[in-house]
C-alpha cells in the first residue's frame, strides 16, 4: 500500500506581509482605493457643480478641512508611488524593436517620465489660463 | 570533502521543515548544526547533514551546477535552488529551509510537481509548421540572429518551479497556468519558425491564462537564470488584447 500522503501548506492571510516584496505589491495595489475616493470626491464636486454656485462653494469649503486636506496629501504619495513603481514595470509590456535591436529599458522608462512632466505641465497652465 | 569541512570551527544552524508521510500528521522543523564554510552551497549543506547527521532527510539534487532545476526550495522564506544558494550569505544566522511553497509536500524538502508539468504540456511547447510534412530534402527551417533574439532569453528556462513558488496567484487559485508554462508558450509564439499562435492563443486568453496575472512580478526576481517571466506574460496580454479586438471585427 502506497504511504504517500501529500501535504498542502494553507496560505495565511497575512502573506503579503511576510516578504517586502508582497508588501509592496499590496501597497501598489492598495493605491487604488485612495485614487478611487479621490475620484469620487471629485466626482461629488460636479455633480455639486451642477447644483449651482452655493453648493459648489460649499464643496469647496469642506475641501479645506484637515481632514480632507490629509486625505488628499495621503492620495497624492499614492498615487505618486503607483505611477513610480508602474514605470519601472513599463519596460516589461513594451515589446518595441529598432534596426533589429529591443529598445533599452531606460529610454522606455525616461520616455513616460517626459510624457509625464509635459501632460502636468499641460494641465497646470491650462488651468492657470 | 567532508573531512575538509570539519576543519573548521565555526557553526552554522540549518533548520529544516520535516514531513515524514508515514508517522508525521504536519510537518514540524528539525534543527541541524553544521561546520560553516563560506563556501558552502545550501545544498552542499544538506549532503552534509544527509551524510553525518540524519540519513533520513529527503531532497532533490542532481546537477550540483544550476542548469537541471531540481533543488529548488524556500531559503529563508524565498524561493531558491538550493546549488546556488550560498551559507555566506546568511552566516552567522540560522538558515531556514522550507520545501517550494505553493506545491504539496511528498516529504521534507521534495515537492509534488505534477500540476506544473501539466501545465507545461498543455501550452503546445513545440514548433508548429505552417507547411506539414515538409520533406527533409528541403533542408532545415532557417532564422536570423535576430529572430532568435525575439524569444531566446524565454528558452532559457530549466523548469526549476522557482517561479511557481513566488507567485501568489498560483498560490491562491492554482488554476492559473503559471509563469513558466506562459513563458514558455511565449517563447514558441515570439518563434519566426512557429505557426501555432492561433492555437495557443485560446489557452492565452482564458481567465486561467494571462488575465490570472496581477503583475505581481516576483517570478522575474527568483528566476535562476535570468528568464523574465512577468514581461513574458504580460506581452501575451497585449497580443491577447489585440486578439480580442481583432475577434469583435471579423466574423468566425
């Protein structure tokens, strides 16, 4: 009679804290809840906007809360970090060739930090306009 | 050998996750002390313990050299082969040895591998000519250098299951086809030689397929030797996406 009996490891629910590496992962991943709030609140301000100019300014007013304030601070270094670490990774989905040769990772990379600063800058004097 | 390890004085503490199928309802660690050398691979440490401390430890080696996949296991919580990890680089600590996460334990550092070499032979990894029976006399199919360059690094896999290891996905849901098999389905399909796209591409475009990657990354961190398995994957999701799209636009 075979003795074999293999045994399954169970998979812990705090995995992702048991190596950096997950840990990061999940920080990664996890920055889209706090981009999901800000869009909602953002959201709620068009919609707030749509309600006439006192609602709007109400809006506006409950933006300068501590609370929101952090909140907003909190998404920013999130979503910063989601953008960081999403272009190191970019390099790895592109596929791109010249004269025979894979594009370097670095230029891939630098190339969506360009197109990073100049959309900001776009947006931001489009608003200062 | 080992006559020349006892020369030393230092000691190193190895300690191992025992699972004997026979007597042992769970496994539970088993502390060895070993004479230190800095020279020492993790699995030269176990031959040492096989051979002076405890015959019955269970562990699979063949190579001794990184190229037949076999020692892969969890050193300190990480997924390594066993023959290119060093004791130097956790000396003076204690070295954990666990057998490869995400695969059942047969006993104490062996693994049961059957779902990863299924899966390996379900993702057709083999050239599929466009023209059948092409007569010997034609000669043999031809590449550029810089067509091999497309798919080589993801031919280099040695099927180690390292990657299998630090993939959480697998671990929750080992449904996902995997890194190594995706990879290596990869590999025959960036092929100028192949012309069997079509038909991996339905294995590609399952839920268990690419969509079961979360880009986690940590398979191209482990790999021994250099394959990038998430870049691989995440490639086939482009070409899946196109694939997708193509399929809305022509009728079948």
């Amino acid at each position: 009679m075979s003795k074999r009996k293999p045994y399954t490891r169970e998979m812990k629910s705090d995995w992702w804290l048991k190596d950096l590496f997950y840990s990061k992962y999940m920080l990664r991943e996890g920055s889209s809840i706090l981009i999901t709030l800000y869009s909602l609140i953002l959201a709620w301000g068009v919609f707030r906007l749509s309600q006439g100019e006192v609602a709007f300014n109400a809006w506006m007013e409950a933006l300068q809360s501590p609370l929101s304030i952090i909140l907003h601070i909190v998404a920013l270094i999130f979503a910063l970090y989601h953008s960081i670490t999403w272009f190191s990774l970019a390099p790895k989905a592109l596929d791109l060739w010249i004269k025979g040769k894979r594009v370097d990772d670095k230029i891939i990379v630098t190339g969506h930090y360009v197109a990073f600063a100049v959309i900001s800058l776009f947006c931001l004097v489009s608003i200062l306009i | 050998m080992s006559q020349a390890i006892n020369m030393t004085d230092e000691i190193i503490e190895i300690e191992i996750l025992r699972y004997r199928p026979e007597q042992d309802e769970k496994p539970f660690p088993q502390v060895f002390e070993i004479p230190y050398t800095p020279d020492l691979s993790i699995l030269e440490a176990l031959q040492y313990i096989k051979d002076h401390l405890d015959s019955t430890i269970s562990f699979r080696w063949s190579c001794r050299m990184a190229i037949c996949g076999s020692c892969g296991l969890m050193v300190n919580g990480a997924p390594k082969l066993g023959c290119k990890a060093f004791l130097r680089d956790y000396y003076p600590k204690k070295v954990k040895l666990e057998a490869l996460a995400n695969f059942p334990i047969e006993r104490d550092l062996v693994v049961v591998m059957d779902d990863f070499i299924k899966k390996l032979e379900e993702v057709k990894a083999y050239l599929i000519p466009e023209v059948k029976n092409k007569p010997l006399s034609d000669g043999p199919y031809q590449q550029t250098p810089e067509q091999l360059e497309k798919y080589r690094q993801f031919s280099m896999c040695i099927n180690c299951g390292l990657c299998y290891s630090a993939c959480p996905q697998y671990a929750l849901d080992n449904k996902f086809i995997g890194p190594a098999a995706l990879t290596l389905l990869a590999r025959y399909n960036r092929d100028g030689r192949d012309a069997g796209t079509a038909e991996r591409m339905k294995i590609v475009n399952q839920e268990e397929g690419v969509w079961g990657c979360t880009f986690v990354g940590y398979c191209s961190v482990v790999c021994p030797k250099g394959v990038d398995p998430a870049a691989a994957i995440q490639l086939l999701k482009v070409e899946s996406s196109k694939d997708y799209l193509i399929g809305m636009f022509k009728p079948e």
